[in-house]
C-alpha cells in the first residue's frame, strides 16, 4: 500500500476531522509527516498550473472550521478552497446542511502573497454568509464567478477586517505553507498549527 493510499484511508471516515479520536490524530498526523517527506513537488508555488483549481476538504485540525458544524439544526456540508493564482486569491466555502430551503453558506475570500516556494501569507478580505436560496448559491465556481464579477450579497456580505473586529479578531492575516502537492492531493500547514489535507475536485 502507498503512503498516500494510507492516509487517505485514515482519514475516509474521519467526518473531516469531526469524528476522530486522540489516537486516531495521532495516526492521521504521522501518515501526513511520511507523506510530506516524499512529496513531489518540492517548490509547489512554481508549479501553479498545478496548485490552481478547486479542491474539497477531506481533514482538517481547524477548530474554526470544524466549529461550523455547532449551528443548530444544521450539520457541516461540504468544505472547499478554491485557489486562483493568476489573481493571487483563495476562496474558502463550507456548505451547512438543514432543514429543507435552510441550507447555508459560509465563504471567506482573501488575497494571497507568495514568500517563498512553498509559502503564502494570506489576508482576509471578504466574507459572506446565509441562506443558500437567498444568496442564489448554485457551486462553489458559480459563486467564485459572481464575486469576480463584482456581485455583493446584502446584508450577507461583509468586509472581513470589519466582520472578524466584531468577532474579537483584530488580525486577520496569516500564512500558509504547502508541505504535498500532486495532481489530485494537497496538504497544507497553516500559522496556527493547523493542518488540512484536500483532494482536488
């Protein structure tokens, strides 16, 4: 069996991370350091053709992300970041699932800085926040694709820097190191310790 067909095994049931014991993050986290020792792609941020496109989140440590899954009567969809590296920009969308015409939408863009060939910081710009059926939210490229296209979303839509000042977060920057990268799987490690393995779509 392959280093990378381990690991993806672990972490198929995982529930992105909802549903792991300590021993099995244990376990996760040693299959991801064996992994990233034979990664590919030694200098990721020269290979955007590569890195670029959209790309499903299958684990992650981030209590952020995981906490989503904490709104009532509603459970945690599917998560993506969708990366555009000819306009240096990260597109991160969690789907909430609910009651019927209830689904949410939670996305949070930022502008990325390469730092080195394996590094970016990343600094919030935007997030928006709803009802699916209200927000008219069909895919994450159709989303992606208003944006770009200057489409705002009230009251839905916030400037980050003002929304995470709310939040008590008077920093919303950060960086974001590529430590595996192939064709189809990315690993990632961010500032805060964190770390997120996700397949592309």
């Amino acid at each position: 069996m392959s280093l990378k067909t381990e690991l993806l095994q672990i972490v198929a049931n995982t529930n992105r991370g909802l549903s792991v014991s300590e021993i099995d993050k244990v376990n996760i986290l040693t299959a991801v350091e064996k992994l990233e020792d034979h990664n590919p792609t030694q200098n990721p941020l020269n290979c955007p053709e590569l890195l670029k496109g959209d790309w499903r989140l299958l684990y992650t440590t981030s209590k952020s992300i995981l906490g989503l899954d904490n709104v009532p009567l509603a459970h945690l969809g599917e998560i993506y970041q969708c990366i555009r590296t000819e306009s240096t920009k990260i597109y991160n969308i969690a789907e909430i699932i609910g009651l019927p015409f209830l689904e949410g939408l939670v996305s949070v863009s930022a502008n990325f800085e390469t730092v080195s060939t394996k590094r970016v910081n990343v600094q919030f710009q935007r997030s928006i926040f709803g009802l699916q059926r209200l927000l008219g939210y069909l895919s994450p490229k159709d989303l992606i694709k208003k944006m770009e296209t200057g489409n705002y979303f009230p009251p839905f839509d916030f400037n980050f820097n003002w929304f995470d000042r709310i939040l008590g977060n008077n920093n919303p920057q950060g960086w974001l190191e590529i430590t595996y990268l192939d064709e189809t799987l990315r690993i990632a490690r961010g500032n805060q310790g964190n770390v997120f393995i996700l397949e592309r779509c």
